[in-house]
C-alpha cells in the first residue's frame, strides 16, 4: 500500500507518494502555502492517475494525449523522468530520474497501483 507524506517546510507544505517498499516514486510539483491545498493536490493525484494515458514525449512525432496524462521526457541530464498532469494540464506529481525508458514506465504503474488505497500522513517533528 502507497502512502503520501505531507512535510512542513520553512516556506510551506510539500509531499512525497510513496510505495509499499517506502521508495519515493513522485513528489508534488509545488511547495503549497496552506495544508488544505496540499491535501487538495494529492487528492488530485489520486483521482487523476490511475485514468491517465502515458504520452511519450522522447519518441518523434509523439501523439499527444489529452490531460490528464502522464509524460515521459528526457531531462538536461538525459534522464527519462514523468510528471502527471491534471485534466487542467496543470503539472501535479513529478518523477526523480531514470536511467532506462522502461524503468520510467514501470514508475507510473507504481504511481498508479499505489495511489488507489494510499493514506495520507503528516509528518510531525519530533
């Protein structure tokens, strides 16, 4: 079972999905201001990943895939790295970066699977 961590930071709140292994398989696109739109955001994740279609951006003359979708890119390193997309296009998850295309691949079903029943823990100090 997947669960979000939700952490506090000096200049607000951000989180990490995490798989049952409890290796990170994304992170929040943004450092949120409010706990109510952290929460907001993993919520979107939740509803938003497990029907997202894949869009290839590394393969030439990709199809583009209507929101939402995951998106698989290369980065400057040249790593392959997805970030999901809401229905809004707005980017609301993000990947660390794979050396292998299929590794990539294989982080999106994680997100997938993992998301459906994922609970949603603060982390406190202390």
């Amino acid at each position: 079972m997947g669960k979000f961590l939700i952490k506090q930071t000096k200049t607000g709140y951000t989180f990490s999905l995490k798989a049952g292994n409890g290796e990170v398989i994304a992170t929040g696109g943004e450092v949120f201001n409010t706990l109510a739109s952290c929460k907001n955001s993993i919520e979107s994740v939740m509803r938003n990943a497990p029907i997202a279609n894949v869009e290839d951006q590394t393969v030439e003359g990709f199809a583009e895939e209507k929101h939402p979708k995951f998106e698989i890119y290369l980065d400057k390193k040249g790593e392959y790295r997805f970030r999901l997309k809401a229905k809004n296009g707005e980017p609301i998850a993000a990947s660390e970066g794979y050396s292998a295309k299929p590794s990539c691949k294989n982080g999106i079903e994680s997100v997938r699977k993992n998301v459906v029943d994922a609970e949603i823990v603060e982390e406190t100090d202390g």
